[in-house]
C-alpha cells in the first residue's frame, strides 16, 4: 500500500468487497479505453477503470486521484475523488465532481 496508507487499504478492501458487476474486455472496450486515453490524456490504468465505468453506465466513479488530474475531465462521468483530511490516516472526505 501507497506510503502504508491503512485506514486507505481498509476503504479500498470493503469497496471492492461489494462490486457486483465486472466490464468485460471486449474490442469495443478496448477501443474506448485508447479513445479516452486520447482525448483526456489518461494513464492506461485510469483509462481503462473509467471506460469500464462508462460501459457500466456507473452511477459514480470513485478514485483517490486527486481534483484537477484528468480523471475529473471526463464528459458524462461523475467523479467522486477521496481525500485524506487532517493529519491522520482514518479521516476522508468527498469531492464530486461531473462534467456534462
């Protein structure tokens, strides 16, 4: 885990404990992921979790990316990022953000 972030692992861990859905690795997928790369400069990581979001028709997209990177520049996807508040590592708050 990033900088032993635990109370981060914690969140991350019950998350993903729930996902009920997995977008599956299609040709179309895989073209959306190189488009979304493209167009908002994307890593291919963040490219390919927001393109399966996308297919998904996700509600939200959650990310411990932080405001302004281009994650949040995403047309049609609501981005919540995390952030740590204060100085301890069990304290997150929410920012939404949703670009029509």
């Amino acid at each position: 885990m990033f900088h032993k972030q635990e109370a981060e692992k914690k969140l991350y861990q019950q998350y993903f404990a729930q996902i009920s859905q997995w977008a599956a690795a299609t040709d179309e997928m895989i073209e959306k992921t190189i488009k979304l790369a493209g167009l908002y400069n994307l890593s291919s990581i963040d490219a390919i979790h927001a393109a399966s979001a996308i297919a998904l028709k996700a509600d939200e997209f959650i990310t411990g990316e932080k405001p302004g990177k281009p994650l949040f520049r995403i047309r049609n996807l609501t981005v919540i990022g995390l952030e740590q508040s204060g100085d301890t590592n069990t304290s997150y708050f929410a920012i939404q953000q949703t670009i029509k």
